[in-house]
C-alpha cells in the first residue's frame, strides 16, 4: 500500500504542478498573440487523465494493492520515461502547454527529443498509461484508458499539427520527422 500511495501521490502532484506551468505559459503566449484552438476537446483530455487516476486508486485498492513481483524494472523504465517527458516539456519552454494554443509567426522548437520526433511528450503519456498499472497490476485501467487515450490523441494530434502547419514553420522543420518513433537526426 506504501509504494502505490508514494507513486500516486507523487503522480498527482507532478500533474498539479504542471497545470500552473500550462496557466503561466498560456499567459506568456496569450501576451504574444497567442492563439488557442481545440477548445472543443480539452474538458475531455482533463476528464481523460481523471478518469485514469480514479480507475487505477479503484482498481488497485479493490485488488489489495499489488505490486508486480518485477517492480524495478518497471519503475526504471518510468523513470526514464519521465526524464524523456521533462526534456520534451524544458525544450518548448514557455511553448508548452497542455492546451494547444500557438503564437502566430513562431518558430518551432527542434531542440531536445523534438530533433528525433514529432511528440516526445504525447509519446511519454502513452507509455504513462501503460507502464503506471502495470506496476500494479491494474490491467483493466492499463487496457481502458491505453485504448481511450489512443483515440484522444488520433484527434488531438490532427487538431495539434493543423494548426502548427497554419501558425507556424511547422511543416518544412519537422518534415523529416515521424511522431513518435525515434529518428536520427542525421538521416535524411
């Protein structure tokens, strides 16, 4: 029960946190101009990430709090996996959001993971969703909210790259890029 609450709380905090770095940089970004699409969506990518803390407290809680036997692999690999998340959010600086909003005219970031793909960060998430109940066991939480985020993405990226191609440099910088698997930013 220690290592799920420590994790959990520990998650939840770091979620908090970000949301007033998102509010301090959609500021910044509003004060340059910044415009916000996919308004629409938002409530349910909030509702999305609520509904995946709610169902992994439940679902771990109701089975006793397993821990898988193999935890530290687990844990190493989140580890990592949050390193990557961070370098992706320090690299777009104040252009990181966790609503999409650009700023007309802008350049965008290819420094940190941006150089190997598209979204580093969404890439993060999708191994979050998978890697946090499996740690516990949560299977149910790990296939229900996997398969919901996938299709929240499938959307939001759409919306995401739309308007990165309308606001800025966005298709002759990242053109050698894939989303999500990694490339070597050598390779053409």
């Amino acid at each position: 029960m220690f290592v799920f609450y420590t994790v959990f709380i520990l998650l939840i905090v770091q979620r908090l946190l970000e949301l007033r770095v998102a509010k301090r940089n959609q500021a910044w970004m509003e004060g340059r101009g910044g415009v916000e699409i996919g308004k629409e969506h938002y409530m349910w990518i909030v509702m999305l990430h609520i509904g995946f803390f709610l169902s992994l407290w439940i679902e771990t809680a109701t089975r006793g709090y397993p821990v898988l036997d193999w935890w530290p692999f687990i844990a190493c690999v989140l580890l990592i996996v949050q390193f990557i998340r961070y370098w992706a959010i320090t690299s777009l600086g104040p252009y990181w959001n966790t609503r999409i909003i650009f700023v007309p005219g802008a350049h965008v970031v290819k420094r940190g993971p941006y150089r190997f793909m598209r979204h580093p960060n969404y890439m993060a998430v999708i191994l979050e969703f998978a890697l946090i109940p499996l740690l516990f066991e949560a299977y149910v939480t790990l296939g229900l909210f996997s398969m919901l985020n996938a299709w929240m993405l499938l959307y939001r990226i759409r919306v995401e790259e739309c308007g990165l191609a309308k606001y800025t440099d966005y298709a002759s910088v990242m053109s050698d890029c894939s989303r999500f698997i990694p490339k070597n930013p050598e390779e053409k």
